[in-house]
C-alpha cells in the first residue's frame, strides 16, 4: 500500500492539546501574583470577588526576548478560596530562539490554587505554529496561515497541578499540514509521559498520499517513544489496512522508526481486481528518510485475490525488502508456502518451503524462486491434473506481471493425471516450462536422463519437448521407446498422446517380442522381429507401423521395401514399392536331402497374414529359386506352418509357390512360359500350364522347343514332364537323356 509513513506521526498532533494546558497552567500560576500589583480594578467589584482586572495583559521575557505573553479582556480573584478566572483569554508562548509562536485562546480559564485545577470551561482553540519566526518582543500573533501551523479545538479541558494529570470527556478536533482529525476523550499524564485518547480517533491526510485512519483508542508514551492504536484502520481507496493493535515506534526526533501489528492484521484492495491478505502480526521499519525499508508477516499467512483469474495463497511467513524511495524489492514466503491461482476449468498452483519473488520498480515482478527445499507446481487444466517438481523452480514473468517461464532442477519429476486414463510419469534432471499469454503451458522441455512411463509404454532419452496442445512428446538424444513387447530406437522420436501415435526419424529400428503362434508361419514363432528404415509412424489404437526404407526380418526371413505397413497384433503386413526401388523378400527352401536354399522375391507390392501363412506378390514379379528365375504378374507364397517350434529354427519353409500373369521361367540352359505355375516344395516340382490356344512351352538350347497341355519341372535332377489332354505325359529328356516314353 503506498501510504506514506511520515504520516504517522502526525496522527496524534492532539495530544499537544493537553501538554501545551499543562504548560498553560503553568503560566496561569505566575500571573497570580500580578493580581496584587495591578491598578485596572473597576469601580464596581462583583459579589464574591475580591479583586478584578479589566484589560489584562501580562509578560515574562528573559534575555531581552520576550518568552510568553498572557492577555485577557479581564482577570477575577475570588474571595472565596484562591480561585482566579480568565475571560476572553490568550496565551501566545514564544520558541527561546525567536523561531516559533503558539497560542491558546479561550473564553473562560479557571485556576484553583488550593486544589490545584486549570479548567477551560468553555471551547479552547490552540495554534501551533513550528519553525515559524517570530519576533522575540513583539505582540504579533502566530499567523493562520501558516504552512507548518497546527490547529486544535476542544472543550471542557482540566489539568491538575499536584496530579500532573490534564484531561478531557470532549471531542477534540486538529487540523495540521495534509491531515486533519478528531478523537473523543483524553488523558495526558505529565509525569508518566504518556497520552490516552480515548474513543473514536480519526485523521484524514489531505497530501499527496491521501488516507483515511481511525482507530476504537490510541496510546502515546515515552521510553521508547511510542503510538499504541487499537482498532486501527487505513482507509487509502481503494486499499485499506487494518490490525487489531498498531504500534508506531518512534526516534528521539519523532520519525518512525518501525511499525508492529497485531492481532487480526488485514490488507485488502477493494473491486473486483483486489486482493486481500491476513496474518495474526506484521512489522515495517523504516529508515531515517521516513522510507520503508523491510517488512514482515507472521504467525500464518494466508491471501486472496479477485478477477478473472482469482488467486489464493497461505504461508508462515511474508518478508518484504524496499529499496530506493521505498519501493518493494523483494518478498520472501516461508514456512508451507502454496499459491494457487483459478481461471476457466484450469489452475496454477506452487508448493514450496520457501519462495522469493524479485520486483523492479515497485510493481514489476521479474523472477521467484524456490528456496529450503523440493517445490511443486501442480498445473490443473479441465480433467487433466499435472504435478511438477525439482529442487527448486526460477520462474520468469512477462508483461502484465503473467508468468513466462519456469526452469526446476535438479530431480525434474512431472507426473500427469486424468481420469479413466493411465498416469503419464516423466523423470530428468532439469524441467523448463514456457506459458502462453493466456497462462497456459505453451511446452516443456525435459533435460538430463530422461525417462517416461504411462501403463506399459515407457521411454529413455537425453533430452525431451512437450507440447500440451496435442499431447506429444518429441524425443532426443538416443531415444528408446518400449511399448509392451515393443522396442523402438531412433535419432528422434515423437509420442502423440492425442493422436495415439509414436513417429520416429532417422536411423529407426524396432524390435517386436511375441510369443509363439501355432499354425503361423513367417511371423508366427517366438522369435523377435525386427523392422528397421529412415522413419516410422505407428498407431497404437490400430496397431499398425508404417516404415520408410524399411527391412523387416525374423530369422532368415527379409522383407525390404521402400514403404512397409506392419500389423504386429494381427501379424500381418503390406510392403509397397517407390520410383526408386521395389520390394524384396527372402525365404528358404529345405531340400530332401535337408540342405536348404534361399528363395529371393522381387515385386511392385506385397500383402502377408500369418493367419493364412500366404505372401501375395503383384506387380512385375520376380522369383529366384534353385537357379533359375520367374517372371509373373501376381505370386502367392504359401508356407508351411510353423507348430510351436522354438526360436533359432531358421526361415519359413515353403509349401507352394502360385504364379499367374504373363509367366517365364529362365534357366541357364532353357526357358519356358506359360499363365499358370504351382510349384510345391515337397515334390520340388514346377507345373506350368497355359490357356486356350496358347499352351505352356518349353524351349531348350539343345533339344528345341517343347509345348503341351502342361509341362512339369523337378528342380532336383532337370526332368520335364510333357503332358497333352489326356494323354500320359511324355518325359522330355534332359541333356544326360534319351527321349523315351515313360
């Protein structure tokens, strides 16, 4: 609040009512005896009085300098007792150094001498005019108008001589330089030092710094000087601040020295941008310039503020540091400090032992940091509920005092939670989190060993970004992802929460653990699978990845192709061709004799299901099996099914392989074609056959040209059988052979 503390000690200028009547009363005592030496008696003395003054002046000077002057338009002595009155009187008192004049003026004075009592019976006025110059000698009176004059006004004032007590039951009234006020009641104890006003004590401050204060009572006394106000209250539209108790500790040349509240100390700022804060006690010092210089709550904080974005805050203990022209600097929260701050269907809040927040220029804030332990900053956002901690947090703000950036570290730990879905728990050793001007997360980066767990996905790397926006993660530094049974390598990788998706960049290799599959095939045994290419996306609700420059293997088995689009959970795939490059894939062939050879397949497209154990291959395909090579439109490779045979077994096996399309089949010796070629792996026979006027041929180097209905090849020793209708097939002989009818 920027009241200016100077004020302080303004407030109670009333109480001087009361000591300048003790002093008056003393300068009532030494006119007394000018009562006998006067001569302005009147002719007619009234009953009762013994002797009367009309015109009465009377002065006491010292040094040639005249120090208090008393006029009255007449002075009564009564007979009865040593009783004297003042009519019509004032008392002009003069500062020794000639700088000062202060005057009492009043209708009636009563001086008792036996009893000791000065009583004003009437409405006293007083001015008192400091720093004021005047001339020692001279009668002038303290100018009205004077910057620096105090004016005060009051009734029914007694003091005491023998008790050195002065007091009043009146309302007394003051009017000083930017304040006036008024209170109701007082006591002034000459000997003990202190001052009571009693009720109902109020100034307002018409400065720069306009206020109003009341206060049920207030106290001063002296060793240390001090101003004890009860019920205190700051009215500063639209700030107010109030205690219970207020205590002002004053210097010996009367500047405040500090300020203690307690019991019940309230600061608010009224309107629906205000904020209010409470604590059972609170202390502000002050330098010798009257500047704040520190402050403090204690005993149990607790704040609230209104707005769009309401707030709400608690804390052991508030330290505030000013600077120059006592600006505040710098504030400290201690002791179980949180802050929560409220917007639509969302929430900031801290947790901290400690926080400090820096200030420039009295209102910007700049940076808070944590301090005396791990903090939290548990970020609410409709359902989705995320738990920040570190070590320590340094926040940053930006325009609008709105928080930009936070950094925690070391011991980074977000933990985020929605309900209905599993808990997303990252690990690192630095966080940064950067806030949009809506005060909503507009990423994070994680630094540092990096670690992610959400159910059964979890993820290493050096360095990780999150975007709320769509829930992603994008991955760096050696990221590795583990799905289930899933392990994903890459230079990059991204997690899209939202969208269900992992997308990896650059150098990907993922290896699929499943377990063994009876009736599959290619992917049906409990040997890892493993896909690798320049980049991927996978779909978790789908279950489908989908590769660039991709190579598949499992054992022997290799798929490559430009695209591969891989179901693990149904263990299928589809691998497709580009400008560039075409599609391959490696089987074996197991030979009676038990030796095995590779089976190599070239194609514009591939489709496999385990469940089927078929591979089809379309588009310009080719087959290099046993030497020789097939050229066909589609081939469909069916392989034999696997059991439950353990790892470590090699490749597929095959069953048979069917060709159709514009077939030929080239050897080094021969080459036939035909639309149709089933080749099974247990006889290890190609049979070729052909359609309507076109039949299956075969021609050789040496022996010509062979055609028939159908012509059968045995990769093992080179026969050919020749079949026509329904005639029995004819051997065509091959180079060891003799042609001859089987």
């Amino acid at each position: 609040m920027p009241f200016d503390p100077r004020s302080l000690r303004k407030w109670f200028a009333s109480a001087t009512v009361l000591a300048i009547l003790v002093v008056a009363g003393f300068y009532l005592r030494s006119v007394v005896p000018t009562l006998h030496q006067s001569t302005a008696t009147p002719k007619e003395i009234p009953k009762g009085v013994e002797r009367i003054a009309e015109g009465f002046s009377f002065s006491k000077s010292e040094g040639g300098r005249t120090l208090f002057k008393v006029s009255a338009a007449s002075l009564q002595q009564f007979k009865e007792g040593e009783r004297y009155e003042l009519h019509d009187a004032s008392i002009l008192v003069y500062g020794r150094e000639g700088d000062r004049a202060d005057q009492i003026r009043g209708s009636d004075f009563q001086y008792d001498k036996a009893t000791g009592d000065v009583t004003a019976k009437g409405e006293v006025e007083i001015d008192l005019a400091a720093n004021s110059p005047v001339a020692g000698p001279s009668d002038a009176k303290a100018s009205s108008d004077n910057e620096s004059m105090v004016h005060l006004k009051t009734s029914g004032l007694t003091f005491n001589e023998k008790t050195g007590r002065a007091q009043t039951s009146e309302r007394i009234e003051f009017r000083i330089p930017e304040a006036n006020g008024s209170a109701v009641g007082a006591l002034y104890d000459s000997r003990a030092k202190s001052m009571v006003l009693k009720s109902a004590v109020r100034i307002t401050t018409t400065g720069r710094q306009k206020a109003n204060i009341t206060g049920e009572s207030a106290t001063i006394l002296q060793g240390p000087q001090r101003i004890i106000v009860q019920g205190a209250r700051i009215e500063q539209p639209p700030r107010v601040l109030s205690a219970n108790q207020l205590t002002v500790i004053l210097r010996p040349n009367n500047s405040v020295d500090h300020i203690l509240g307690s019991g019940g100390i309230r600061a608010l700022r009224e309107g629906p941008e205000g904020f209010e804060v409470n604590a059972p006690q609170g202390e502000l010092t002050l330098d010798t310039a009257s500047q704040l210089k520190s402050g403090a709550l204690s005993g149990g904080v607790s704040l609230a503020r209104r707005g769009e974005a309401p707030a709400a805050g608690k804390a052991g203990r508030l330290l505030l540091g000013f600077g120059g022209k006592g600006k505040l600097e710098r504030a400290r929260a201690e002791d179980a400090v949180e802050f929560k701050q409220e917007g639509d269907e969302k929430s900031q809040q801290i947790i901290a032992s400690a926080v400090d927040v820096f200030i420039r220029d009295g209102k910007v804030v700049e940076k808070a940091v944590t301090d005396s332990g791990p903090a939290q900053i548990v970020l609410t956002e409709k359902q989705t509920k995320s738990t920040i901690s570190a070590g320590q947090f340094e926040a940053h703000f930006g325009e609008k005092n709105r928080l930009k950036s936070v950094f925690g570290s070391p011991g980074a730990t977000i933990v985020s939670s929605t309900p209905g879905q599993p808990d997303r728990v990252s690990t690192s050793h630095d966080v940064t989190a950067t806030f949009n001007s809506k005060g909503q997360i507009a990423f994070a980066e994680q630094a540092g060993d990096f670690r992610f767990q959400e159910a059964d996905r979890r993820a290493w790397a050096d360095r990780a970004r999150y975007s709320p926006a769509d829930e992603s993660y994008i991955l760096t530094g050696s990221p590795r992802v583990q799905d289930t049974d899933v392990m994903l390598t890459s230079e990059t990788i991204e997690l899209g929460r939202k969208t269900a998706t992992a997308v990896a960049n650059g150098n990907v290799k993922t290896t699929y653990n499943q377990k063994a599959q009876p009736g599959g095939a290619m992917l049906g045994s409990s040997d890892p699978v493993h896909v690798t290419g320049a980049t991927m996306t996978a779909n978790r609700s789908t279950g489908v990845a989908r590769f660039t420059a991709a190579r598949l293997w499992r054992g022997q088995d290799i798929v490559e192709a430009p695209t591969l689009l891989f179901d693990h959970a149904h263990r299928s795939l589809q691998a497709l061709k580009d400008a560039s490059s075409r599609v391959t894939a490696n089987f074996v062939q197991r030979e009676k004799n038990g030796k095995t050879t590779p089976v190599n397949i070239t194609a514009d497209k591939l489709t496999y299901v385990d469940n089927d154990r078929k591979a089809v291959f379309s588009g310009n395909v080719l087959v290099g099996i046993e030497g020789a090579t097939i050229n066909a439109d589609t081939v469909e490779v069916l392989l034999t099914a696997r059991g439950g045979s353990s790892p470590g077994q090699g490749g597929s096996q095959l069953d048979r392989i069917v060709a159709q399309g514009d077939i030929q089949i080239q050897q080094p010796d021969r080459k036939a074609t035909g639309n149709l070629l089933v080749y099974t792996g247990a006889d290890e026979k190609f049979v070729l056959t052909g359609t309507a006027g076109h039949p299956p041929s075969i021609f050789d180097a040496e022996r010509g040209q062979i055609t028939g209905d159908s012509l059968t090849f045995f990769t093992h020793d080179g026969r050919v059988l020749v079949g026509s209708g329904d005639s029995t097939p004819t051997l065509a002989p091959t180079k060891d052979q003799d042609a001859s009818t089987k």
